[in-house]
C-alpha cells in the first residue's frame, strides 16, 4: 500500500463517527493532509456554524441543500467536499472534469476561484474559470482538461450547446452555490438545460442565502434525497 492510499482509507474509516456537535477545529474533521494544509495556509482554523453541518454529511456522499446566511462561509462548505471528494479518487490531471461550481456572477465565480486557488494549493488539480468575457474558442480546449470548473450558467449552457466535444460524463460532483440569486437573474431554464445534461450518477451541493419557492423547485430537480442543513446565527 502506498502512503495515499492507506491516508485514504484511514479518513473514510472515520466518515461514519462524523458528529458535527464534537467538532471544535477543522482538525477534527477527517480531512486530507494537503487540505489542511491549504487550509493553515488561509488561516482557516474554526469551521463556522454551516461548514461544521455541511462538511460531515457532504463527506458521507449525501446531497446537501444548505441554507445559511451571506458571510456564514459557505464557500468553504462546498470546496471542502469537492477537494475531498477527488482526492479520495485519486482524480489526476488527465482525468478530465470531475467537479462543476456554477455561480451566479462572473465577479462571485472568481471570488471562488481565489479561495479554491489558496485551500487547494497542496493538491494537485486544476482548476479553471469558465465565466465569459474571452472567445469561446479559447476556453473549449480548457474546459476538457479542467478538473474543476467555476461557471457562471450562461457560459456553462453555451459550451454544453455549442462546444462539440464538451463533456461532463466523468463527473462527480455538482455545486449550485448562491442558488436564490441565479434564479432571481433569470437562470431558471438555463440551469434545468445543464442539469439535464449531466451524469446521474453525480453528488450535488446546493447552496442559497434564503429558501424560496424557486429554490425548493431547482432543489427538487438536482438532488437526490438531499440532507437539509439549515443556520440561523444568532445576530
Ligand atoms: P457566504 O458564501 O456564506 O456568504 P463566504 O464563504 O463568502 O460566505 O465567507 C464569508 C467570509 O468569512 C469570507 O471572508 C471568508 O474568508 C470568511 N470565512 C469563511 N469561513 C471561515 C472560517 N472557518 N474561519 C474564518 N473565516 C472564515
Ligand atoms: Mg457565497
């Protein structure tokens, strides 16, 4: 057994004790050597309320539908799991796209990116901005190659319809993040047409600031019995 694979093995050994009240620092929370090292390189010590949730049961290969107000730290709740989740399948360069963030905004994909770029520093994936504002050309080649991609749903929608060698079948997990504004910028269809274009067979982390209707609705069509992780801090 290499040393990879015995750390492996040893983490998700502990993925069934996950007791989100018993954790105090992220070190308490099976995670890969490399990400905790990407995480004392952002000085992320304390998981906050909805990381402390979320991270456990994304962890354990649930869907998550997780609700917690703006600055709550939900970007960490969803990247957490993505680096864990390609790290425990040993995902190399040349295996192609293995995880999808869509944001809203160009300026909060790349607000991700930054984040993803400092915690995941010691792993060995790529990670791209699939956002626009560049020839569409230029990112196809890209987009193949990038183990984890941060798009905005009309960038996205536009490479599934217009990219013809675009694929996601290897892909393993899928974040909606910030999900109430996608949908109040109009991305209702767009995002029914890409989730229809993706694998079955995917884990999907759902995230939003508040739960409308439309959210509920978009939660209904991307997840499979997801696990509701809701925070209310007290102000
Ligand atoms: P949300 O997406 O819920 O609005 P963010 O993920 O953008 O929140 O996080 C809000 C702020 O809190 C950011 O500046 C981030 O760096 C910081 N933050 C997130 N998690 C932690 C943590 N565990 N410890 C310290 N700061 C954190
Ligand atoms: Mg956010």
């Amino acid at each position: 057994w290499k040393t990879i694979d015995r750390e492996i093995s040893s983490l998700q050994e502990r993925y069934s004790q996950i007791d989100s009240s018993s954790v105090e620092k992220f070190t308490d929370i099976p995670l890969s050597k490399r990400t905790l090292q990407g995480l004392e390189l952002g000085k992320y010590e304390t998981p906050t309320e909805i990381q402390k949730e979320a991270i456990g049961l994304a962890l354990q290969g649930n869907d998550i539908l997780g609700a917690a107000k703006t600055g709550s730290g939900k970007t960490l709740a969803f990247l957490i799991p993505v680096l864990e989740c390609l790290n425990r399948q040993k995902w190399s360069p040349q295996d192609g796209l293995g995880a999808l963030i869509i944001s809203p905004t160009r300026e909060l994909a790349y607000q991700t990116f930054v984040v993803i770029r400092k915690i995941g520093k010691f792993h060995d994936f790529s990670a791209g901005l699939v956002i626009g504002g560049k020839l569409l050309q230029d990112e196809i080649g890209r987009m193949n190659r990038t183990n984890i991609v941060i798009c905005t749903p009309g960038r996205l929608l536009q490479h599934m319809d217009e990219t013809a060698n675009f694929t996601a079948d290897s892909l393993q997990m899928l974040v909606l993040d910030e999900a109430d504004r996608i949908l109040d910028l109009g991305f209702a269809q767009a995002m029914n047409a890409i989730i229809e274009n993706l694998p079955i067979s995917r884990q999907t982390l759902l995230f939003s600031a508040t739960q409308t209707r439309s959210v509920k609705d978009l939660a209904r069509l991307s997840l499979q019995s997801p696990m509701y992780v809701s925070v209310h801090e007290n102000a």
